[in-house]
C-alpha cells in the first residue's frame, strides 16, 4: 500500500510540473508575443507550441500511469505465453481463482524500474531463479530488457511474500521488486 501512495504523489509531482511548463510557454509564447507584435502568424505559432507542449504532457503522464505489463491484454498474453495449450483449461476456462491470482499479482505485487543508482547492489538475477517452463518448454531467460515484450509469468517469482524481494534483470539496471501480498 505505501507503494501505491508514493506512486499517487509521484503522479501529482509530475502533473505540477507539466502545469509548470505549460505557464511557462502561456506566459512567454501566447502572451507576450500576442499583445507586443498582434500579428497572426505569431498568434498561430505561439498557440501550435502551447499545444504541442499540452499533447506532450498528456502522453508522458498517460505513459506513466499504467506500465504495459499491468494492462488486461498484457497479462492474457503472458499467460498464453506460459502455459501454451493449457491456457484455457487452467487459467481462462476454469472455476479457480487462478486468473484472479495472477492478475492481482502483476497489477499490485510487481514492478519494474529503471534503477541506475542501484548498479554496484548485489541483487539476485532473474535468470537464476529459473523458470516456469513446465507447460512451454521452449521459454527462455532474457537477456536484456524490453518493457514490450518481457514476461514476469516465466520466472519461478514467490507469488505470496512477506517480505519485498528484488531481481536485477538480466545484467541491466531494471530491477524487478515483488512487494509482499496484503
């Protein structure tokens, strides 16, 4: 829960600083531009930066709000990923809760994070926890990070911690962090 009220504030730091340089191209582009030359053109280009700064805001605040491996769609496809054929028998089709686990546990339970002030830590690797390749043998470890593609389903991660648990992924500065479950 913590994580999720840094994450709340982290969101809103970031919000007041786009207002910020919204101000900031308003008071310069628009308004001193328009009231000392008046002319149209220099309206029109100071009204195309104010609205190219607003679009740019909207998609770099959009971009950190939800990580691509918290979305419905990414956690359908990790599962397929894992469990190949037996998708739909043991997680989709099923009267378990497994589908309700997993997704709990990818949306509240994982994050990852670009940490270079973390580059000398001994953390354990990903890959050497091994990897959940009982129904697709064919899995592999990464060996660099891609927020794309990359599945945190393959690995053997503790599902249900007390204790917050940290990876380094592979050889880079992404360090992968399960927080305990609630």
């Amino acid at each position: 829960m913590i994580y999720l009220v840094i994450k709340k504030y982290a969101f809103i730091f970031v919000l007041i600083k786009e207002i910020t340089v919204f101000y900031i191209y308003f008071k310069y582009f628009v308004h001193r531009k328009l009231i000392i030359t008046n002319s149209k053109k220099m309206k029109l280009k100071g009204f195309a930066i104010f609205l190219l700064s607003f679009f740019y805001a909207v998609t770099t605040v959009n971009a950190q709000e939800t990580p691509s491996y918290k979305t419905t769609q990414f956690i359908e496809i990790c599962i397929q990923e894992v469990f190949k054929d037996q998708s739909d028998a043991l997680v989709f089709n099923t009267n378990s809760s497994r589908l309700g686990m997993i997704t709990n546990f990818l949306k509240n339970n994982v994050e990852v994070m670009y940490r270079p002030g973390l580059q000398g830590k001994n953390f354990e690797s990903l890959a050497s926890i091994g990897l959940n390749n009982k129904y697709n043998a064919a899995l592999t470890a990464d060996t660099s990070y891609d927020p794309i593609t990359f599945n945190p389903l393959k690995y053997n991660l503790p599902m249900h911690t007390t204790v917050k648990k940290m990876y380094r992924i592979a050889n880079t500065d992404y360090i992968l962090t399960i927080y305990p479950s609630l």
